[in-house]
C-alpha cells in the first residue's frame, strides 16, 4: 500500500482544496491530511482560522480522497509522521517548492510540489468578503 500525505488549514473549504485532495490522493492507496491545529495557526503561521480545528477536520472526514486526519502543532513533526505513518510520498502545493526537499533525504519520502489552481484561494476569499461586506453595509438600522 502507497501511502501519501499532505498538511495545511483548509480554511473556508473550496475547489482548490478538493482539487488538492484528489490529486494526492490519485498518487497512492491511502491519504493522511495533515491539518493545522488553531494554536498551531495563531502561534507559528500567524493566523486565525474562520473555523476552529474540530469544525475544520469534519469537513475533512467527510471527503472522500481522506483516509485520516492528523493535528499538525509544529513544523517539525513532518519527519516523525513520514516514519510513524509509513509515509511513500509527501504532496503539497508547489507555492512551498523546494522548501520540503529535504524530507527525501531525512526520512526517505518522495516529495511532490501540486499546482495550485490559481484562480482560488482562501486568503482570496476572506479579502473579497471583507471588501463586499465594507461595500455592502446597510446604513438603514
């Protein structure tokens, strides 16, 4: 059995992230999602979910292409999940190239930079809102 993983937020769910999912997936038998708790978010990405981790997992649980998903609280427990889960291969977008190269030489993996799809993102999403909602308040209380 190939088993494949990935890891991130998974905020304000939409296509690109399922088009992610599937793609990784499609690599292998089994799929672990690697998703960031919200201390994990706040503390060391900076950053605040619009739902909170256990909201965010079930969303995540509910996908198809997930056979299992994981809290991810530090950047560095990537080397220890390859070798706990029996990870082949590493998936993640290709914004993040190169930067993950060095799970192939410390724990043996393959690891895959996906493209984005570039007309979505959540980051897009949330500024979007923001604006129509700051253009679209009603004055009439």
């Amino acid at each position: 059995m190939k088993r494949v993983i990935t890891y991130g937020t998974f905020d304000l769910l939409h296509y690109g992230h399922i088009n992610l999912l599937r793609t990784a997936k499609q690599k292998g038998d089994y799929l672990i999602v690697g998703l960031s708790t919200d201390e994990f978010n706040l503390l060391q990405k900076g950053k605040t979910s619009y739902f909170s981790y256990e909201k965010r997992k079930q969303l995540l649980e509910a996908i198809r292409y997930v056979d299992l998903v994981i809290p991810e609280e530090s950047w560095e427990q990537k080397i220890t999940d390859m070798k706990k889960y029996n990870v082949d291969i590493f998936v993640i977008g290709d914004d993040w190239s190169g930067k993950f190269d060095y799970l192939t030489t410390e724990s043996g993996v393959e690891v895959v930079y996906l493209p984005r799809t570039p007309e979505v993102s959540t980051t897009q999403i949330k500024a979007d809102l923001t604006m129509f909602n700051q253009n679209n308040v009603s004055k009439d209380f």
